[in-house]
C-alpha cells in the first residue's frame, strides 16, 4: 500500500514536474489578497458570530480563489485551456485552498484570542471599580 503512495508523492517531489508559473502565482496572489483582506474577513467573521453568515473555515477562502482565477484566466487566454488538463493539477489546486483556509481559521482563531483577551480586561476593570464602589453609571448600578 505504501508503494502507490511513494509513486503518487514522487509525481508531485519530480525535479522535472515542479508547478507551472500560474499555479504559484495564483497561490501567491491569493494568500497576498487574503493578508490583505484581513478587515474584510474580521467583519464577516463579526457577522457570522451574530448568525447572518456561513461557519468559519468557508467565508472568504472560496471568493478570493474565484476572484483571482478569474483574473489568471483573463490574463492568460491562450494558457487558461492547459491549465487544467491534468487531475494533478486539480489536486494542486485543492491544496492551494487548504492552506489558504488554514490561514483564514488562524487568523479568525487570532481573532477571537484577541476578543476573550479584551473581555477579559474589561471584566477585571468593571470588577476593580465595583471593588472600590465607583459608580461607572445610575442606570447601570442597581
């Protein structure tokens, strides 16, 4: 059973099979596009936590890789039939949107560390003035 799978990882580690020019400029471009997206993604994310959006792990990935499939394409009319002749290429592909969907989940893990982290602090500062009797509001304090 490891045969088969050494053959399959050889075809991908060949000297002579490394991937196109497109395919590393359209990972690139899109993990570039998502670095640069990161407000885009905290504001879906936002979103998402109050229930109007997808699950994490699905909310940008997806749209950038549209997007810029759509411009490699445009660019490059006479490559666009080559480029997915092969299913190797395919699973190049496939790749590429894990690992942006891996970037996307640490960022939104970022994210909510960084949100628990704020609660946290705001928590200690309304308990240090509840300590010290301040009243922060009328209204507020009962």
């Amino acid at each position: 059973m490891e045969e088969p799978l050494r053959g399959h990882r050889e075809l991908y580690k060949a000297p002579g099979l490394a991937a196109p020019h497109w395919k590393e400029a359209y990972r690139r471009r899109c993990a570039e596009r998502l670095r640069s997206g990161r407000a885009k993604l905290l504001e879906r994310y936002r979103r998402a936590g109050d229930g109007g959006g997808t699950g994490p792990g699905a909310l940008l990935v997806p749209e950038v890789m549209e997007m810029e499939w759509r411009s490699l394409q445009a660019a490059r009319r006479g490559d666009a039939a080559q480029m997915l002749e092969d299913p190797y290429e395919l699973a190049v592909l496939d790749e590429i949107q894990q690992e942006l969907i891996l970037q996307e989940q640490l960022v939104i893990e970022e994210y909510e560390q960084s949100l628990q982290f704020d609660e946290e602090c705001l928590n200690a500062m309304l308990d240090g003035l509840d300590a010290s009797n301040k009243i922060i509001c009328p209204v507020c304090r009962k």
